[in-house]
C-alpha cells in the first residue's frame, strides 16, 4: 500500500513529497521510507495474530532487514518486539527504545539470534533482560557458564533446522538440514537432556526459521506442525516450551510476476496450524512468535538515483547509468534480485525503450535492472527503484569508496533525514596512518 501517486507535475509523489523536490533537497541517490506503508504492514501482522490466533503472540521485527533508530523507533512504537543478530543490531535497537524513554525492561521483547554470537554479545544480551536464541553447542556450554554467574535463570529458546524445504533462493534457504543454523534434529534428545540439567537456564520455547521471499503458506503450516511435536517431546524432558517463534520468510512483490500470500492470510495459516496441531498433542497454547523483516519494510521504501550516462551497444543493449548501484543496493549482484523502475519526473511519459540501468561501480556485474522500460530518458532524469526497503541500506558497502546514501522518512508531506549522506571525511574517520608511513616518505 505504498502511498504513491502522480502528482500535477506528472512527478512521483510518495507519502505526499514529490521524489524530485526530495532529490533536490537531500542528493541522491536517496532511500526515501514511507511511514504509513510501515505502520501498516505492522498492523496488518497484529491484527491478524488477534484475529486468527487465541493463544497470546508477540510479532516482532527482524532488524537485519535495515536497522537504524528511526526503524526501530516506529517499529516499537506499533508495538513489535525485536529480533537482532549482533551487539551491533542490539544496541541500535536498545538507543532507539532508550531514545522514546523506554529504558526499564527494554529487553523483554528483543530475542539476539546468531550462529557464531561472541561472550561479549551473549553478556550484553544478559545484562540487558533479552531472551537468546541458542544456536549450537557450543553456545549451550558458554550460556551454561555465564549462568553460574547471574541472579535470574538466563531466558533462552533452542534453535532447530526443521529439515522443511521451501522454493526460494538457495542462498536464503535456511530451514533445510545441511544449514550452519540450529541445532540438528537428531540431537533433540541430547539437547533437551542437557538443558533440562541446566538449573540457570530457562528454556521457554523453540524457534526456526525456514526461509525468506517465500510466497506459499505451506512452508510454514508445516513448520508449525513440527515446532508443535517437538515441543510435546522438550515437555516430555522435564522443559516447559511456552513459547513458539515460526521464524520471518514471506515475501513481497518486487515484479508483476511475484504473488506472495498477503500478512493476514500467512499469519492465519501458521495460526490455525499451530492451534490444530496443539489440539491433536493436548498442549496448550503457546505464545506464538514471528519474526518478519522484508514484509514488514521492504515495499516501503525506493531509492531515487540520478541518471547520468548513456551507452549505445548497437543490436546489443543500451546502457543507463546511475549515481549508485551494488553499494546501495548489493541484492541484484548477490541474488540476481529483480526489481520494478519508473522514471520519477515523466511519470506518464510513454515507455519508448528497453535499457539495462547501470551503477557506477567498477564491475561489470553492477547492473541494477536489466531490460527496463522506460520512458526516453535523458541525463538528469530521477529513476527510482521500488521496494528498496529490505536488505538494501542494511547490505550497503563504501565499495570504491562511495559515501553511503541519506534517507528520509515521508509521511502526509513532511520529510525528515533519518540517516544522514555520509561525506568524505566519514570514509576516513577510521582510518589511521601509522607515523612511520608520513616519515619515510617525507
Ligand atoms: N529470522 C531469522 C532467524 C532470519 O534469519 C531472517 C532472515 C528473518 C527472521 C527475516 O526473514 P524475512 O522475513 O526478512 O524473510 N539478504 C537476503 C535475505 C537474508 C535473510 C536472512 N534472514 C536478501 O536480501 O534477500
């Protein structure tokens, strides 16, 4: 439901700001985020876990998808908890909630995922009242330690590969069992046996994650099934699973081709059968869990590039370059990702041409779009991206030393910067040039 429209100057216009004057005002390129579109994908996944789901449910966000304070903020402010992946993703999560003047029990709704997390992360999640995602054994061993250490019991779900395929990109695939996620099924046993020993560990329930940009709603149907029996099984050593977490994966449109199940009816699948398959074992209800990123922002956002040169391969292609490409936007080069483009400031012109658009980047695998569309376009012109808002800014690079891109928040016709264009001069803070170096050479 992206608020875009045609506006009198035949100009794309998203949450009421014309992308031209946005362009003019900030530079591009420029990830321009609409509010409302955000908000209401939030709502839509409330709303149906309340709607189709009589147990309790918490949805929360997978940051991974773009994390900054501005994201986070909103997104807690719809009442999403958190899923990050790192201190890093904790922590920005953490000065956002602390920002909005949430600072007691700010972890009560954050889950720190990772299949390598350090003890520093694992502390910082502890010190900080979040529940862990226990990956592997290795992470069992270390929250067992650290637990000897703490007044409260550590709070903390198992992680399983469920072994459920899904028809996604392999690089995204997760759920299947050759996956460096999770513990393997066939260790159930040993371990529920080992953390029904642990006195300092609460282990309040499973998680998996199968997949992402999944269209179909069976994957997860099936998963809830499983997460179910193995809950029954965990309650048969002594654990008591009260919560499920079905892990994100629905995908979006990011062409005409693409027909993703909408939020509601994904979320009513999983929950009524989470609610069979409890029926079927005699368990209660659990809290039930999902952690989406790309459905939550993905389509709520574009990125405005300007385009500059042209090249003509005769019978070949015609090239149209833009001022950014896989720094911005690394999905096309990394997944071969497709994506819908229009030009922002001739919206009804007529398509007259096929072009591929190019980055500015020195690859020749830095295209963004092949075989757009397009209007004739001209030097100068504003093209703008859809659906840039997941795994874009959160992938960005400084690859060739580009300066990372801005982003504005619109909404009703205001624009704010939520993430300032980085200059030159931040392409060198971290830099450091031993003393040495400027003596041998002076
Ligand atoms: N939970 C876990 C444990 C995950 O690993 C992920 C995504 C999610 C939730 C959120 O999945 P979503 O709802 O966004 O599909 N960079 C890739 C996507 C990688 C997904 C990684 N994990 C891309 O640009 O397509």
């Amino acid at each position: 439901p992206l608020t875009a429209k045609v506006n009198s100057r035949d100009c794309l216009e998203i949450g009421g700001c014309d992308l031209v004057t946005l362009v003019e005002q900030f530079g591009s390129p420029l990830y321009v985020l609409d509010e409302f579109t955000l908000r209401t994908a939030c709502r839509q996944y409330r709303d149906a876990f309340k709607q189709y789901y009589s147990g309790e449910s918490q949805v929360i966000y997978a940051s991974k998808a773009w994390s900054c304070l501005a994201v986070c903020s909103i997104v807690a402010s719809e009442g999403l908890g958190f899923d990050v992946v790192s201190g890093g993703e904790l922590y920005t999560t953490l000065q956002a909630l602390e920002q909005m003047g949430i600072k007691e029990r700010a972890g009560d709704k954050i889950y720190l995922h990772g299949n390598n997390k350090s003890v520093a992360e694992l502390e910082f999640a502890i010190a900080t009242n979040c529940t862990i995602i226990i990956d592997n054994w290795l992470e069992l061993e270390t929250l067992a330690k650290l637990g000897a250490n703490t007044q409260k019991p550590i709070r903390a779900m198992l992680r399983l590969t469920p072994g459920i395929e899904c028809h996604t990109h392999e690089y995204i695939r997760t759920g299947h069992l050759d996956s460096k996620f999770g513990f393997d099924p066939n260790q159930l046993e040993a371990v529920f046996t080992y953390v029904s020993q642990q006195p300092k560990l609460d282990c309040i329930g499973l998680h998996a994650h199968i997949g992402s940009q999944i269209f179909e709603r069976q994957p997860h149907q099936d998963l809830a099934e499983v997460l179910v029996e193995w809950s029954k099984k965990a309650s048969e050593y002594g654990l008591s699973v009260r919560e499920l977490n079905i892990g994100g994966g629905l995908g979006i449109c990011y062409t005409e081709a693409d027909d993703p199940s909408s939020i509601e009816e994904w979320v009513k699948a999983a929950a009524q059968a989470v609610e069979k398959a409890c029926k079927a074992q005699q368990l209660p209800l659990p809290k039930l869990i999902a952690e989406p990123g790309r459905s939550l922002i993905g389509s709520a956002c574009v990125t405005a590039y300007t385009i500059g040169s042209r090249k003509e391969v005769p019978e070949i292609r015609t090239y149209i370059a833009v001022d950014g490409g896989m720094s911005d936007n690394p999905r096309p080069i990394t997944y071969q990702s497709l994506y819908r483009t229009v030009v922002a400031n001739r919206m009804s012109a007529p398509l007259e041409e096929t072009v591929t658009i190019a980055g500015k980047h020195c690859e020749s695998g830095d295209i963004l779009i092949k075989d757009a569309r397009l209007p004739k376009t001209r030097s100068g012109d504003i093209l703008v991206v859809m659906g840039t808002g997941a795994y874009n800014y959160s992938m960005a690079s400084n690859y060739n030393r580009l300066p990372r891109p801005a982003a504005v928040l619109v909404n009703e016709g205001e624009a704010n910067l939520i993430l300032e264009r980085e200059t030159y001069e931040d392409l060198i803070r971290q830099d450091r040039l031993p003393a040495r170096l400027v003596e041998d050479t002076s």
